[in-house]
C-alpha cells in the first residue's frame, strides 16, 4: 500500500468539569465529549522519513516542526512497533487551530490509524488508545468517537449511548488559545476567589438528556469550567455566546478550552439559520454548521 487516508473528527465538551490542580500539573476531569461533524484528513505515503505537510483552511497555522502531534504520533508508533518506518504525512485542515475542538489531537490520532494501516502492522484499537494516551489528554477520544466520558486527566474513556443526532454551530475565533494557558488562568481566578475546588461529578441529567436525544434539555446543562477562564483571556467571546442566545441557541458555551464558541441548535435548519445569522451581523467572523455524534478516526 502507498499511501492512506483517515478522516478524523472533531469534538465539543457537553460537560467539562474541572477537579483541583494535581501534583503532576495536570487536573482530574469529569470531561463528557461529543465527536462532531468536522473533519481533518490524514494522508500517509511511503516514505523513508517522517515528514508532516498542512493544507487547507487554517494551514499556516499549524507547525510543522517536533511540535506537530501527529509526527509525534507516528513516531511513537514506529517506536512501540520497534521499527524505523517513515511516512509522509499530508494533513488537510478543517478543524480550528488552538480552537478547542481537539484539532491537533485529531490529527495525531488520525497519524496513528494511517500510519498502522500503512505500515501494515495491523495492531488492535487497545494498542492505539495506550499510544494515544501518552500523546496527549483527547488523542483516545479522537480515535474513539461518538460520544463518551473521560475520567482522570481526561484518557480514561466510557462510551455513552445518544438517542439521537444533536446539531450544532461552532464559531471560530482569531487565533487560538493555548490550553495550558486557560488551565493557568482557571487555577489563578480559582485561588483569586479562594473558593474550594469540588471533585469533578457526572451530571446525571445531562446523561438522560444525551441518551433520550433531547436537545432542549441537552442546552440546558451544557457546562465547562473552563468558560470563565476562556473569557477572562478573551472577554469579547461573551458577546458571541450572547448573540448566539438571542438567535434561539438552546445553549452556547465555549468550546474546551476555547475560543471556539459552540451553540447548541433545535435541529439541522435551525444550525444553518444561525450559522448565517452570527456572521450577517458580525458576531462571529465565521460560523460552521455540524452534528454529532459521528464516529472516531476511521479511513477514508
Ligand atoms: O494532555 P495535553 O498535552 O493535551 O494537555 C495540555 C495541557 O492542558 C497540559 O499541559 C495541562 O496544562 C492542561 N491539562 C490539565 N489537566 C488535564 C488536561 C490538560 O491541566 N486533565
């Protein structure tokens, strides 16, 4: 085989809870994530090194150095298959950069499903999730999918069952927001107020909203700790989610660590109005109409 393609999707936090600071700089979650309808491709050719090229939307943005996951990923997958293989890997991005849609965790999981195709080793999904999990906290849900709780930082995943498609709108902010710079800002408000840290808890009513597929109920207790700090670092998203509400969202939230902004709407016609309607009056300068849930890195 000379060359494979995996389509990799994005995801959107339901509920992201956020425990106290552990000692190893990470938190403990409560993290229920949704796999969207917005896809990065991932191409591997033969190759005798590994190399990483970007094309599409958000391209420049992306490096293309050591800091790239998804080299990262094929790296650690030679490495665990104990081989020097190489692969060219070509990524075509439609997923926000820094957007907090799990963009590069993405792309790292879709290196891990092409290159093991490419490469022909043929190791089982279990082998992946442990590689995915060293990669980074939503490498394993990128190669999951659907919908799913992760536990401990975020790696630890239980699939949840949907009752049905929810839809949904993401607006996309100019450039991105490093994760670990929102994870600070959230510890710095939190010991601002000096108000104690709960253990991160599953919301049960978000369970039953999601398995009986009610939207309205799903809007309802949409929830991310990480919303307060996203919007400290960038205070004009409150107007976007604002704007979003008054278009008939049944919920907005930032998505992840932002700054992708991310509404909840009635149904497919509803996600297309106000997609347009967010960017005819100027509260997002672009607005993607998606659904989930949809599957985890899968080839193409
Ligand atoms: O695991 P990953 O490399 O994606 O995490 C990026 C950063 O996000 C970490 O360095 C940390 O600052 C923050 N993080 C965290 N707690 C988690 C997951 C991520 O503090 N559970």
């Amino acid at each position: 085989m000379s060359s494979v393609t995996v389509r990799v999707p994005a995801k959107v936090n339901v509920q992201l809870s956020v425990g106290p600071l552990r000692e190893d700089g990470y938190h403990d979650l409560v993290n229920v994530f949704h796999a969207v309808s917005i896809f990065d491709r991932v191409e591997a050719k033969e190759s005798d090194a590994i190399t990483v090229a970007v094309e599409g939307k958000w391209a420049d943005q992306v490096p293309v150095d050591d800091g790239n996951l998804a080299i990262r990923a094929a790296r650690a997958l030679a490495k665990h298959a104990g081989r020097s293989y190489g692969a060219d890997l070509v990524i075509h991005k439609e997923i926000p950069v820094a957007g907090g849609m799990a963009g590069g965790s993405a792309d790292a999981a879709g290196a891990l499903v092409a290159c093991n195709e490419l490469w022909g080793l043929g190791l089982p999904f279990e082998d992946l999730m442990e590689i995915a999990g060293d990669l980074g906290s939503d490498v394993p849900f990128s190669l999951l999918g659907g919908t799913a709780v992760g536990t401990g930082r975020g790696e630890e995943l239980s699939e949840l069952p949907t009752g049905g498609t929810f839809h949904w709108v993401f607006a996309p902010a100019e450039g991105g927001l490093p994760t670990p710079s929102v994870y600070a800002e959230c510890d710095r408000l939190r010991k601002e107020s000096d108000a104690e840290v709960p253990w991160p808890e599953l919301n049960e009513r978000l369970i039953e909203a999601l398995s009986t597929g009610d939207a309205y109920a799903l809007g309802s207790y949409l929830s991310n700790d990480l919303q307060d700090a996203a919007l400290a670092l960038r205070p004009e998203l409150a107007t976007t989610l604002d704007a979003g509400r008054q278009h008939g969202a049944l919920g907005a939230i930032v998505s992840g660590s932002g700054p992708t902004c991310a509404f909840l709407a009635i149904d497919a016609t509803h996600a297309r109005d106000l997609a347009a309607s967010l960017t005819a009056t100027g509260a997002a300068t672009s607005a993607m109409a998606a659904h989930g849930p949809v599957p985890g890195a899968t080839l193409a």
